[in-house]
C-alpha cells in the first residue's frame, strides 16, 4: 500500500491487530483462525470503506468480509480468478452476497489480498468486517463455534470510530438485555433474551423510529402511565412470540429459529407507527400506538444517567431532552415511574437507547447501545 486513503483505516489497525491477537492464545487453541496483521487490516477497511460509498443500480452495497483462506471455510463457493481486493470489485460483488450469513472470503495470494469467493461457514474468532451502510463499517468476531452470536469489536462511522469496551464491568444493575449485549460470551443461553436482541435489532431495521414498553408479565400496574382508551389495544393478548420462545428447544432448530424470525419482525414492525408498542416480559403483545403519560402525583423526570459501552465512554447525568425529543421524554418518563419495566427506543437516525430504572444510582439509566446491535 503507498498510502491509507481512508486516515481511520491505519489510526485503528494496529489496534485491532492486538486485539485479535489477544483472543485466543496459539498454544491453547492450534486450530485458531489465522491473524491478520495490521497492514491487511488497514487494507481490509480501506477497500471496504471505498466501496460502502459506491452504488450499484441504486443501491448502497451491503457486505461481509471474512479473513480467511479457502481451506478453512465451510462449503467455499471459489472463484475461477480470485478477485484483487478494490473498492469496485466489492461494489459489483455486493448484489450477490448481500443476504445475511454469506461472506465474501478475503486471503493473500503471492503478497497480494484477493477475494476468492464466498462461504457461510467461518470458524470462531476470525477477523470479520461488515459494511451496514455508507461510511459505516463493524469489526466483528464470532464467540463460538456452537454460537451464532458476534461480538462487536469496532464502528467506522465516517471519520469517528468506536472501539467496544472489551470488559463490561458490573453489569449486574443492568437489565438482562444489556447482559446479553455487553457480555455475549457469560450470557446464559437464554431464548427470551435473544429475542428481546432480535427485537432491538429489528426496529432498527425499519429506520422509522419506534419505543418498545416490555413490562411484568401478571400485573396491569403499568396503566398508570397509559393514555386511555388505548386505541389499539390487543385482546386477548397476541401470545404467538411467547408461544414460539417457550417452545424453541423443542423439534428442529432452523424452523423454530424462522418462525421466531418472522413473529419478531411483525412485533417491531408495530413500533413504527405512532406511540409505544407494549409486550410482557414473556412477549406477549398488549398493544401498540399507545401513549405514556405521567401518573397523577409522579415527579417529573428531569436528570438520567448516560453511560455508552465504548472506551474513552463518560457516564455523565444529562436532562431527557438532551437524549432526543418526545419519545426520549416520554420513555424516561416511563421507565421512573414504572421500576420493573424497560423502555426501548430506536431513532430515525439509527440510534438506539434502553431505558432501565437503576437502583444503584436511583435514577432512570439511559444505554446507548447502537454500537452493540449493528
């Protein structure tokens, strides 16, 4: 390389090289991924930042890079002629790969990177980069080869990068979503808490803007902070989601896996229209379009905790208002006066913060956590 056209690429290689290089000690695990160092990281990002600016017929490519030869992927789809790794090659690729699970192989022949095809079996820890949209870029690895789970290492978002705290500290003030975020690999392997994650994940997805309220399966004391009449309320309660999670271990995997896919995806699509959507902690769907207000006698929410799970992250105590506009508020709001719930909530902007009541600091607790679902 004469030079990183894109600065951030060389600023965080080295780093990421370290990291890597750190996950797995050699002697402990022979069979581990190979590393990449610095240099083909940087050219890794570089190329890869270049063709997330591009467009084919329209479209902003979506892509995965995996580092890693041939030999040691699942069921390689190989090229006749391995591709030179360029911003334009991957901008023409990108059509082809962009469904998730598929990622186009990256690995060195005679000194040079070449994309040699693609493959949807990767072994655990392998370098992996995603391109999620224009300028924006995550590192990523896998935890395990029985895991379908990806530990987000690091976020290009045009010149600003974010390097995900790789110790969470005591997460055990925080709800169980924030758990399974920060902590991935110690999370037990819990149904309902992935789809919860599904769920985050899916009212990103639809860019639209949303808040999900997921308060106590049992009791109703949770009216106290709703509008009423409740203009779609949901009678009986829509049970296909907890029906789906409480039965997931049972007959064959990818189907129940679908299934629960295609129940999450009709959930958050409800967030997208105007005011809360409302489930249990079992999933149970009570409502959507509902409005939060303050219960007669409640002080109103003036001061939360913000804390954001990257290094260099300050906690710092900010008014609602600094967070966004009336549904921040009102989610703050509600997660002060209703102690056992979670509010979440999605920008249009792709944001995405989790509100919790904490008893430690004895205040509401506001997590952005955007870099944690991309």
């Amino acid at each position: 390389m004469s030079g990183p056209i894109y600065p951030a690429a060389r600023m965080l290689a080295g780093r990421l090289a370290e990291h890597f290089a750190q996950l797995v000690p050699r002697d402990a695990v022979p069979e581990a991924p190979p590393l990449p160092d610095a240099e083909t990281i940087e050219a890794i990002v570089d190329a890869a930042f270049w063709a997330s600016l591009q467009h084919e017929e329209g479209y902003a490519p979506e892509i995965s890079l995996v580092f890693l030869p041939p030999e040691r992927a699942g069921n390689p789809l190989l090229l006749a002629a391995p591709l030179p790794l360029g911003p334009r090659a991957l901008a023409r690729l990108a059509p082809a790969v962009e469904r998730p699970g598929i990622h186009l192989g990256v690995w060195r022949e005679r000194g040079e990177l070449r994309v040699w095809g693609t493959t949807r079996s990767i072994p655990s820890f392998c370098f992996v980069l995603e391109v999620e949209g224009p300028g924006l870029l995550v590192v990523k690895h896998r935890l395990r080869e029985d895991s379908s789970k990806f530990r987000n290492v690091a976020v290009f978002e045009g010149e600003q990068v974010k390097l995900v705290r790789p110790e969470p500290g005591d997460v055990s003030d925080h709800p169980a979503l924030l758990r399974s975020l920060l902590a991935p690999e110690s999370a037990a392997a819990d149904a309902a808490v992935d789809v919860l994650i599904r769920l985050a994940v899916s009212m990103r997805a639809h860019k639209r803007g949303g808040t999900l309220l997921v308060v106590p399966s049992g009791t109703d004391s949770w009216r106290q902070s709703i509008v009423r009449p409740i203009a779609y309320a949901v009678e009986p309660a829509f049970a296909e989601l907890e029906r789906l999670t409480r039965s997931s271990g049972e007959g064959e995997a990818s189907h129940a896996q679908a299934a629960i896919g295609q129940a999450v995806e009709a959930i958050a699509g409800l967030t997208a229209v105007d005011g809360a959507t409302l489930v249990t902690d079992r999933y149970e769907l009570l409502a959507f379009g509902v409005k939060i207000a303050r219960p007669d006698g409640q002080p109103q929410v003036d001061r939360v905790v913000l804390t954001e799970p990257v290094e260099g992250g300050v906690e710092t105590v900010v008014g609602p208002v600094e967070l966004g506009g009336t549904r921040h508020i009102s989610a703050a709001q509600f997660a002060q006066d209703q102690p056992n719930a979670v509010a979440l909530v999605a920008s249009q902007d792709g944001r995405f913060t989790v509100f919790a009541w904490s008893p430690r600091e004895r205040m509401v607790h506001a997590h952005r956590v955007e870099t944690l679902l991309l």
